[in-house]
C-alpha cells in the first residue's frame, strides 16, 4: 500500500513541496530581516516563483497520470500546466501591486507569504485526487484569501468585505463538506478516480442530495448567481491590489475544482450535475452582465463582469463533454490574463491618496497616459469577445462546443449577453478615448517594470488573439 | 493469614481492586499536600531565619507536626461566604473543578515497576488534557465571584496556562520521540537504567522547560500573577473563604506534587534506581527499582518549587508572556530537530525506528 | 457497543457499558440543549465544555480512546478555554441578541425535520442504501489505536497532514497580520538592550571643578 518512500518517486510534487518550503523560508526572512529591509521580501518572492517555475519545468514534468501519497494526489499534463500558470500569473499580479501597496504602507512581508500559500492551495485542489485533499486545497485557499482582503486592517470597508466574505465562505464550505461527506458514506470511497467506479446508474437520493451541495459549494466559490452576493462587495470593498490578487490566480482553482470534482469524480453523475448547472449558468450571465451595464464604479463592473464570465465557464462545463470542458479551461486561462490586465491598469491608473476606482476617473485617459489607455482598450475589447482579440476566441469555443453538444438555446443567450455585455466594455473605451479629461488629474509616475509588464499582458491578449492556434491546441491536447 | 489476604486479593473483580487502589492514592496524596503546606512553611522559616510552625504537636511529638490539621480544622469550621452577587452554583463548583484534575491524573502514573493503577494507551496525552482542563476551576472561580480582582486574576491564569501549556507539549513531544510511546509505563521503561542514561541527560533543554512551564501551570512564583498579592490581592480566590478557599489550596498543593511526579516520570527515570547497571552499586538498593526512588525524586522536585518561591521576585505579565512564547517555545523546537537528527543517526539513546 | 458485545465477555461488563453510555448520552443530549436554551453565555459555553466530555467519554467506551482524548485536550482544554475567556471579556447580553429569535423558529423546525427524516431514512428504512447493521470488527488483543492512527497519519495520509499543518500555519500567519500593531508611541522593553547593557552606560562619572568662592 505504500510507495517507495524515495525524494526521486515524489518529483511530479516538487512544485507543492517547494511552495511549501518556499513560504516557510521567506516568512522567516520576513521576520528577521524584513523591517530593515521592506522592499526585500516582496523581491525574494518574485525570485522564488521563478525559481518554482524552474524547478517545475526541470523535474516536475510528467507525461502522463502519477498518483502520489497513496492516491491523494495526482499529477497530470494538465496539472503541470495549470501549475506554471499559477506560478506566471501570481508574478504578475504581485508585481503590479507592488507599488501600489508601497504607496499605501500596506507593504509587509505577510501579504507575500499568504499570496504564496494561496498558490499552494490552489496547486493543492489543481492535483486533488481525493476529496479530502480538495476539501484542505480549497480551506487552504480560502483562508489566506480572507487575510489577504483583511489585509489593510485600517480600512473598514475591507474589514466588511472580508467578513462578509468569511462568513459566507465558511457555509458554503460546510455544504462542500457535507455533500462530500453523503457521497463517501454512500460510496464508501474517498479518492475521485475510485469514486467514478462506484457511481452507477440509479444514483440513490443520498447522492444526488451530496451532489447537489457539492454543486452549490462550486458555484459559490465561482461566485455564481444565486451564490454571488459576496463578490462585488469584495471586489470593490478589497483595496484593488488584493482585489486584483482574488479575481486572477484563484480561477485556476475553481476551474480545478469543479474539474476534479465534478468531471473526474462525479462523472457517474454528470446528467444530475448539468441539469443542476444549467439554470445556474443562464442566470449568472444574465445577472452578471445586465448588472453591470448600471455601475458607475469600475472595480463594481469588474466584478459583475466576472460574475458574467464565470457563466461562460460553467457553460462549458454544462456540455457535460470532454471538448467542453477544455473551451472552459482555455476560457478560464485567456480570463485571468485579460482580468490581470485590467486591474492591473486600475493599480497603475491609481496614485497615493487616489483611487481610480470610479469609471469618471478614466476620462480621457488617452491624453494622459497612452500606453495605459492603449492597454485598457485592448483587454476591453478582448473582454467584449471583439474578434482580433483572444477573448473572441473563448467565446467562440464555448458556443461551438454548446453548439455540438445541441444546446440551442444556451447558444442563442450566450451570444445575445455577449452582445449586452460589449456595451459596458465599449463604454470604458469611449470614456478612455472620446471624453475630455477632467483638469485636475495628474499623470501617473509608475516604475517601468511594472509598465513593461502590462504591455506585454496587453500585448498577449492581441497575439493569443491573432495566433489563437498553440492554446487552443494545448487546452484540446490536455483534456483529451 | 497474609497468604489469605494476598489470594482474596487477587480474587477480586478488577474495578475493585482499582477501586481500592484509587482510596488509597487520594488519602496518601491528601496526607502528603497537607505535611507539603507545613513543609513550605517550614523551608519558608528557615530560608528567612525563622523557625516556622512550631506550637501544634501531635501525641507530643516534633513541634508543629499537628499544624495541618489544626489549619484544616479551622477552615472547615469557617464560615462559607457566598458574594450575593456571585452565581452562587459555580462559585462552589469551582473549587471542586480544580481539584479533580490534580487527582484525577494519578491514575496513569506508574508508582512503582508493578503498580499502575490505570494503564492508558495514550497516558501522556490523558496526563497534558487534564491539567489544562484544571484552568476551569481557576477561570470559573474568577468569573462566578463577580469581583474585579478575581476577574483580573483568572484572565490571567488562564492566558498563562493556555501559553505554558504548549511549551509544555512541547517539551513533551521530545520524550515520547525518546520512548517512542504514549504510554507513562513505556515511558519509564525506555529510559536507559542509571542516572545518565534517563531522558533529563539527553534532553536537558526539554527536562528544564518542561519543569519552568510546570511551575507556571501551577501558578506558583515567580509566576504567581493570578494570585499576585501585591496586585489584585488574591486574584482568583479573593472571595472564597472557609472551605472553598481550602480546596483551592489543597489543589494548588495536589498541583505541585502531581508536576514534580511528572517531571520525575519523564525526565528522571520514574521508579528507576539511579545506579541501575552500574557495577558494585548496581546490584544494591541503590540500583533497585521502587516506589522509594519515585517519592525521593519528587521531593527533590518540590523542595526545588518552595526554593524558587522564596528566591524569585515575581515575573511581570509581559514578562511571564515573553518568557513563554519567545524563550521556551523556540528552544523546545530547536531541541526537537536536534533530537530527530540525533535519533535519525543513531547518536544517543534512542530506540531504533519502527 | 456492538463491538464490545462481539468480543465475548461476560454480561455484566456489557450491561455497565450500555448503562454508561444511556447515561452520558442522556448528559451529551441535556448539555446540548442548555448550550442553546441557555440565557448567560458563560453557562452556554460551559453546557459546550460538558458536551465535549460527554461525547469523549462515548468515543471512548467504542475504543476510540485517542480521538477521545484529544477532543478533551484540545477542545476543552485549548479551545474552550479561550472561547471563556472571550466571553467573559466581552459580557454579551444574548437577551438582546436573542430578540425576534422566534421568527426564525420555523426555519431551525425545518432544518431540525430534514435532519430526523435522513436519520430515519439511514437508520429505519434504508433508503439511502447505507449498510447500517455492521459494526466495526472487534480488534485484536494488543491492538493499540493510538499507534494505528500514527501510522496511517505519518504514512497514507501524509501529505494532508502536512497540508493540514500548512492550514495551521496560515492561520498563525493571518491572525497576526491582522492583529498585531505597532502604534506610535508604545513603550516596549527591549530584552536584549537590557541585558548588554554595561555601567558605564548608565552612570557618567563627571570632573566637576568645584566653584572659586568670589
């Protein structure tokens, strides 16, 4: 029953070991070292997820499924992959808030250390095979996430937003336990790929009662429409660094989440769960989009439009079909890098003592700061699914692959709120290049770096546009 | 007649027998707590140049040897108040709660190579669950007197228990790596015989911090905040009188032997003989394990408690929070990667794994 | 009980462990209840601390005497405690917080029937097609649960008890984010500066030229 115990065998887990390991380290350097030197830890961060992309890319990779940890853990193409990701996507999104935190002396070492223990979580429920493992991935995740929009302990509008985010992510990890806790006392097993085995037609309505929390506690962490009343309070309430932090890398996560758990495990029952998904997808667009065309705050219409794109993702998992499911995960993907991107140019447009939170502050951006301006109206359009620009593309794949599996009328309202949702991103971009900028604003003075880097970002949005090909291939490759 | 005895002994049923060792047990352990108040006094006379209790005798015996029970008697006679604003039910529970633990855990403590009363698998742990559950009596106390001094003396008690409690665990963690058990009976039995080869040799960072934390456990100084008569005047127990106020003693007392009895058990080879396997004394009195060695030990231990008393001013909080969280805790863990190292090659010893 | 009444012993040991464990069940069930009928929170808490000794001692007439153990070590003796001391700290008046309580009596009626129905279902009449007439197996002589439980926890189930340690670290690190301040202004000693401290840095022995009379 038990594996060779050799550091060789354990390699496809070099990425959650060295995480691990990493954490610890720099919370010690922090601690020693980080008062004197407050601009070292967030640098010794960065070097470490290079460092973990390294290690990754040399031992970590595998060419097919390894479990590991008797079972708990499972290694894949597509774990490895979402795991470089996790490790490119949080370097961007600390590299953007850097500054910004600085700013605002919100700047401690914890915030990094917590930033990587989110990742490990994440790294935790992208390998699940278990659902114990998921269950400590996603309370992992989730509590340093609470501490993360805590974080600026000061502000009484991120104190609320983290407790209401608490609160409620503590019910909905109540009701992920308990349906996990129906299914294994039903099943009798809690590892996922032993789980698909003994689910077989008819499910006992024990099941379907474990299913349907299970299913509840997935979208609550996608922040789906009934279960979505936390994240735009969070996302506006959360100084916009962390909200840049929650939007981003955790989507990896859900992804993973609802991908290992439902996909993988709960495959037996994969009619209960779509019919489940179905209504909750339709809303979620619905709501998520519509919503948005009525705020006047941008961090406010950031989050309905996530809550709008997460819609689009569960769409693709409602296909019930392997195709389906990697238009979700090449959605997911071409997601983070375009909600990097946007809150990335919040954090730039912002200053000490300002917040460019409001979408009045964007007017005429143009004139004040082109790069940013250009930047913004390349993710806007690529977040309205315009055709040169990758977000196009996810959209197109979601509906072909609705298309495929004969759900005509999910077609038809993807592609009318796609249609509603291209005003409100439309609407930024005229502010940005057709209204006069009001007088009193200055320019903003941000570390080249950090400019460098949203270039690129935006840039990646119009050549993934342009060349859509390697992607989609890779996403179609690794849920063959 | 004694042949008799011994096989009706042995007849009885098992919870009997238990029964009867547990009678006598406590009564031993009551007689010891009251000779340990007067032995305190006594050390706290000499260390101050003083005599101590010398007018009670007994049958006419050593002066001050009826002291005890003359004190006993005096307080059962008193008179019990209850505050009226007290909540009179756990105001006189409290004081009950206090005591039980401290004798509660004698159950598991191997008293001599053949008597156990109560052989527990997981005995450390059952040992550490109740004396942190004797901070109740203390807190309980405390609150149910609605007074501000017994407040202010059970919060801090119980945040200096709870802080002491893990260097305590600590500490512990260190001596079943060595004996590679729960159990308090395995424990003694796999610390090597002779004085060097006990755990205290080897894990001398552990046997000194789990020794300081037990002395603040119990609240004796110089970590006696909750009771810091100069302070909060009696803190926890400033309402209790007659023989409320007697019980709180006799557990503080209970405490005090029962964390020598422990520290002997852990550190200092139980029962053992110091001179166990040495050559010419090895096979004498001196090398033989008995109860007689267990009860030295823990003398040892308490006349070490009533010295510190009299010898150290008492720590500020702050202070005694310092001392807990950045001192003991860290040395307890460097200790244990130090021992694990030291286990894993074989230095030092340890049972080999598995 | 099963299990015990399995391993073949004599009537009367079965029949005091059914007596004990009808008698902390009735204590488990009557300490729940005071936890949430209770008006003085500190009595809720301590009707807690009770329910934990009760459910301990039931773990431990079933042969689970380690979880039992540590529930009370932990749970009472940590957790419990701190969770007191809070509560005792922040003197809440539940008569205020329990004001308009009944008017969501329906829904803990309704949440309280779901649960009963799943229990019968489990227990009765088996429609969740749970095996509820097999008991755990009776352990062998020497069977030590404390060191199985070690060894599946240091062996198969390693990595989430790494993982769950990871869990436990976060929330160290978070709790102290969140809480700990420096203010401007605070007094703090500095050990270390106390202890290197020398005489002569104290006491500065000065000449002083003594005054000419004028």
């Amino acid at each position: 029953m038990l594996e060779p115990t050799s550091w060789a065998g354990l390699a496809p887990a070099v990425a959650e070991i060295y995480l691990a390991i990493a954490a610890c380290v720099i919370l010690m350097v922090d601690v020693f070292a980080g008062r004197r030197w407050p601009r070292l830890t967030p640098s010794l961060t960065l070097l470490a997820l290079a460092l973990g992309v390294a290690l990754l890319v040399l031992f970590g990779q595998v060419s097919g499924r390894v479990v590991l940890f008797d079972g708990l853990y499972v290694e894949d193409p597509l774990g490895y992959v979402l795991k470089l990701a996790g490790f490119l996507f949080l370097a961007f999104a600390l590299l953007y808030s850097r500054a910004y935190m600085q700013l605002r002396s919100i700047q401690r070492g914890e915030y990094d250390v917590l930033a990587l223990t989110a990742l490990l979580g994440i790294f935790v429920l992208v390998s699940a095979n278990s659902l114990l493992t998921v269950y400590i991935g996603v309370e992992l995740l989730a509590l340093s996430v609470y501490a993360i929009i805590a974080f600026d302990r000061d502000n009484a509008v991120a104190a609320e937003a983290a407790m209401k985010y608490f609160v409620l992510s503590a019910i909905a990890s109540g009701a992920l336990l308990y349906g996990m806790s129906l299914i294994y006392g039903l099943t009798g097993t809690l590892r996922l790929d032993e789980l698909v085995a003994r689910l077989s037609d008819p499910l006992t309505p024990g099941v379907i009662l474990g299913l349907a929390f299970v299913v509840v506690a997935v979208c609550f962490k996608f922040g789906a429409v009934p279960f979505h009343m936390w994240l735009p309070d969070v996302y506006q309430g959360a100084p916009t660094s962390m909200t840049l932090f929650l939007s981003s890398v955790p989507q990896i996560a859900y992804f993973s989440l609802a991908l290992r758990l439902l996909t993988y495990g709960l495959d037996g029952a994969v009619r209960e769960w779509t019919v489940m998904l179905t209504p909750i997808a339709v809303l979620t667009l619905i709501v998520g989009n519509v919503v948005a065309i009525v705020q006047s705050n941008l961090k406010r219409m950031l989050a309905y439009s996530t809550i709008g794109n997460v819609g689009f993702i569960l769409l693709g998992f409602v296909t019930g079909t392997r195709a389906g499911y990697s238009a979700a995960l090449y959605y997911t993907l071409v997601y983070v890098v375009m909600v990097l991107g946007s809150f990335g140019v919040i954090l730039l447009a912002s200053r000490k003592g300002f917040e460019a939170e409001e979408l009045d502050d964007y007017r005429g951006l143009y004139a004040r700061d082109p790069l940013l301006a250009l930047a913004m109206m390349a993710l806007m359009f690529s977040t309205a699914g315009v055709p040169p620009f990758v977000g196009f593309w996810a959209k197109l794949r979601i509906i072909q692959e609705l298309w495929a599996t004969s759900h005509l009328a999910l077609v038809i309202i993807a592609a009318s709120v796609s249609v509603i949702g291209a005003f409100y991103y439309l609407r930024v971009v005229k502010l940005l290049y057709f209204d006069a900028p009001p007088a009193e604003l200055p320019t903003a003075a941000q570390p080249s770096a950090v400019r460098l880097a949203l270039a690129v970002n935006a840039l990646a949005v119009i050549v993934l546009g342009v060349l859509p090909g390697p992607l989609l291939d890779l996403c179609a490759r690794l849920l063959r | 007649m004694l042949n008799t005895l011994a096989s009706d002994w042995l007849a009885l049923p098992a919870p009997a027998r238990s029964t009867v060792w547990i009678l006598i047990v406590t009564v031993g352990l009551i007689l010891c707590v009251a000779y340990l108040t007067l032995w305190e006094r006594k050390v706290a006379g000499w260390m101050q140049l003083r005599r101590g209790p010398n007018r009670v005798r007994i049958f006419g015996l050593l002066p001050g040897l009826g002291q005890p029970f003359a004190d006993v008697l005096k307080l059962l006679t008193k008179e019990v108040i209850i505050p009226s604003s007290a909540n009179a039910l756990l105001f006189r529970l409290a004081p009950a709660l206090a005591l039980i633990p401290a004798l509660a855990a004698w159950a598991v403590i191997p008293l001599s190579p053949s008597l156990t009363i109560a052989h527990i698998d997981a005995g450390l742990l059952y040992v550490l669950s109740l004396t942190s559950a004797g901070v109740y009596g203390i807190i309980l106390a405390g609150w149910a007197a609605n007074s501000k001094y017994a407040f202010l003396g059970a919060m801090r008690s119980a945040a200096q228990i709870v802080a002491y409690e893990i260097a305590m665990g600590f500490a512990l963690v260190g001596v079943l790596m060595a004996a590679g058990s729960l159990d308090l009976g395995t424990i003694v039995t796999a610390q090597r015989p002779g004085i060097l080869g006990w755990n205290w040799f080897w894990l001398f960072p552990l046997f000194v911090v789990y020794f300081i934390a037990g002395v603040a456990e119990t609240n004796r100084a110089p970590f006696d905040v909750a009771e810091g008569e100069s302070e909060i005047v009696a803190g926890f127990h400033v309402e209790y009188s007659g023989i409320g106020f007697a019980l709180f003693f006799l557990a503080e007392y209970a405490n005090m032997i029962l964390i020598s009895a422990l520290t002997a058990v852990f550190f200092l080879g139980g029962w053992q003989g110091p001179f166990a396997g040495y050559p010419l004394l090895g096979a004498t009195w001196l090398g033989a394990p008995s109860f007689g060695w267990l009860a030295v030990k823990i003398f040892v231990f308490l006349f070490l408690l009533l010295w510190f008393r009299w010898t150290f001013p008492r720590y500020r909080y702050d202070q005694i929070m310092r001392l807990g969280w950045k001192m003991l805790i860290p040395v307890t863990l460097v200790w244990i990667a130090v021992e694990g190292v030291l286990a894993y090659y074989h230095v030092g010893p340890w049972r080999p794994p598995g | 009980m099963r299990r015990i009444a399995d391993g073949g012993r004599d009537g009367r040991i079965d029949m005091l462990v059914e007596i004990l464990f009808y008698a902390f069940a009735t204590v488990l069930v009557a300490s729940a209840l005071g936890v949430i009928v209770a008006r003085n929170p500190v009595h809720s808490a301590l009707g807690l601390v009770v329910c934990f000794i009760t459910s301990a001692a039931i773990w431990l007439l079933i042969g689970a005497e380690f979880l039992a153990i540590v529930l009370v070590l932990v749970y009472v003796g940590a957790v419990m405690v701190l969770f007191l001391f809070v509560v005792m700290m922040l003197d809440i008046n539940l008569e205020e917080l329990r004001r308009g309580f009944t008017r969501f009596a329906w829904l803990g009626w309704l949440t309280a029937g779901v649960i009963v129905l799943e229990i019968v279902g489990v227990v009765i009449s088996h429609a969740f097609g749970v095996d509820v007439g097999r008991g755990p197996l009776p352990e062998p002589p020497g069977y030590s649960n404390t060191t199985e439980l070690g060894r599946v926890l240091y062996t198969q189930f390693a990595y989430p008890f790494e993982l769950a340690a990871v869990l436990l670290l976060v929330a160290i690190v978070a709790a102290i984010a969140l809480t700990m301040r420096r203010r401007p202004g605070y007094k703090a000693q500095d050990v270390s500066r106390q202890v290197a401290v020398r005489a002569r840095d104290r006491v500065r022995l000065v000449q002083v030229e003594p005054e000419k009379r004028a």
